[in-house]
C-alpha cells in the first residue's frame, strides 16, 4: 500500500507537469516559431533520457528499427509537430482535450490493425467523444482557429498511430519501453530538424522566458515525465492511470483561463465536458492490466506531452 500510494503522488505530481506544459508550449511560441521550439523541446528531451538511461546503466541497445523509425516520424515528430502548430492560433486548453481524443483513434485504429472490436460501454464514449468535437470543433462558425482545432485532433490521431503500433510490436518483440522511446524520439529529430530548416519562421529569440520553456517542456514534461510515467505504470493498474490522466487537460484548461485568459464559448465548453466524460467511461470501459503488463501499457504515452 505505501508504494501504491508513492505512485498515485507520482501521477498526481504528472498530470500538473504534463497539464501545464501546455501553458509553457504556449510561452515558448512567443519566443520561437512552432516547428523551432518543437524541434528544440525534444532534443532536450532526447538529452534528459539519455541522461536517465546512463544513470540506471542501461545498454543504449538497438531496438527494433522499423518500429522506431515509424514511431519516431508518426508519435514524436508528427505527433509534436501538429500539436505545437495547433497552440499557435489557439488556446492550450482546447488543444489538449482535442488532442486527448486518441484513446478513440486507438479504438478506430486497433479495430483493422490488431483485430480489436469496441465493448459495451466504448460504444457511449465514442458517440459522446464525436459529438464533443462537432461541439468543439463548430463546423457552422468557419474562422482561423477552426485549421488549429483540426490540427490538434491530427495530433491525437498520429498519437493513437504510435500507439497500435507498439501495442502490434509487443506481441512479436520483447523491447524495453524507455529505450524505444529514447531511440525514437532520437529519430524523430531528423525530420523535425528538416521541417525546422526548410519552413520558413521567425528568428528565435534567444531569452530566458524560451530557456524557461524549455527547461520545462523539454526536461520536466518530456524527460522526467516519461520516467515518473513509467514509474506509475509498474505500481498501479492501467485503467487506474488512465482515469488519473484525464486531469491532464483539465490542468491545462485550467491553467490557460488562469494565467493566458483563455476564455470558451458555451458550445466549446459543452464539447470539452462531453469529451471528458467519453475518455472517463473508455478508462473504465478498459481491462484492467495485471502487474506484469503494466510496462507494456508506457508506449501508449507522448511523454510530452504535451
């Protein structure tokens, strides 16, 4: 029970890290063009890993290739690309609830891909998630941030990509969760160096409100996060930290109304609650996973996340 406890203050102290990473995505882009910072974000991300890795001693291994070549383009350069760009036109806390709809990309995807069919009260949730982003996403009002909304739910569904994919990987390899993600993070960084060089942006500005940023996004959201995110997932049951994430975005909002003045319309804030509740019964909807499963479940994370 003390350990049970130690990893539900884990998590606890992970949903505000992770929830407000949003907030410091967001101040950093005042400071950085999109595709820089996000560029910037994982390779101090990548730094702090490595970092982690060498101080448990760990062999910085090989890990099966395809898969990490395909997770590091898809879940960490499109995943951070889109979601960054998202944040430039709109507010942190409707990108991250749009973004967390992967866990119903994941349903769509593992569906053809791993033979995986929705149950019983998944069907609710998924009606419920899709109208909270017709709420969200509010076809009948055309502005800017409408393209911001619809990049963010690319986001989660490149997210949801990686995830199918590492879950099809376990089945046929054994692999070591926070290698892989060293490994494809590292490997995320080719094309978002490429995108950072050949897009067009402002000049960064180099100041310690983007250092801040980084500091936090890069070594507290991506590179501890991930660590403290594997540390819950060896001590609590999967469905447990799946409810507990749900506060990530509700940190975000939050934070966003707090301190960026970050206001929703009526329809917007409706689709946010139809949303959460959606992502509450697909976590209970979930099995639970057994002790040792419960790595397993690691790769189904962006780390950054955001």
């Amino acid at each position: 029970m003390p350990q049970e406890r130690r990893a539900a203050i884990v998590m606890a102290l992970l949903s505000l890290v992770w929830g407000y990473a949003w907030i410091t995505a967001k101040i950093g882009l005042d400071h950085a063009g999109p595709f820089d910072f996000a560029f910037l974000r994982v390779a101090v991300g990548v730094l702090t890993l490595g970092a982690i890795l060498l101080w448990q001693r760990r062999p910085l291994q090989p890990v099966p290739w395809r898969a990490a070549i395909f997770m590091g383009v898809v879940q960490t350069a499109a995943f951070l690309e889109l979601n960054t760009w998202a944040l430039v036109d709109s507010g942190p806390g409707k990108t991250s609830i749009l973004t967390f709809t992967m866990p119903f990309w994941v349903v769509l995807f593992a569906w053809p891909v791993l033979g995986e069919r929705l149950r019983g009260l998944q069907w609710l949730a998924a009606s419920l998630a899709l109208a909270g982003l017709v709420a969200i996403l509010e076809p009948w009002r055309l502005e800017a941030s409408t393209t911001s909304k619809l990049l963010a739910v690319l986001a989660g569904a490149t997210w949801a990509a990686g995830v199918v994919v590492a879950k099809r990987l376990h089945g046929r390899v054994q692999t070591d969760a926070l290698q892989l993600t060293f490994w494809q993070m590292l490997i995320g960084l080719v094309p978002m160096a490429l995108i950072a060089w050949l897009v067009p942006q402002r000049p960064v500005d180099w100041s310690l409100p983007l250092a801040g940023a980084l500091a936090f996004s890069g070594v507290l959201a991506t590179g501890l996060g991930w660590f403290m995110w594997l540390y819950v997932l060896h001590r609590l049951p999967a469905g447990t930290t799946s409810l507990s994430s749900l506060a990530i975005p509700v940190v975000a909002a939050v934070s966003s109304a707090l301190q960026l003045g970050e206001r929703l319309r009526p329809a917007e804030l409706g689709g946010m609650c139809a949303i959460a509740a959606a992502l509450a019964l697909n976590a209970r909807a979930a099995p639970q996973a057994v002790p040792g499963e419960a790595t397993d479940a690691a790769t189904t994370s962006p780390g950054r996340r955001r």
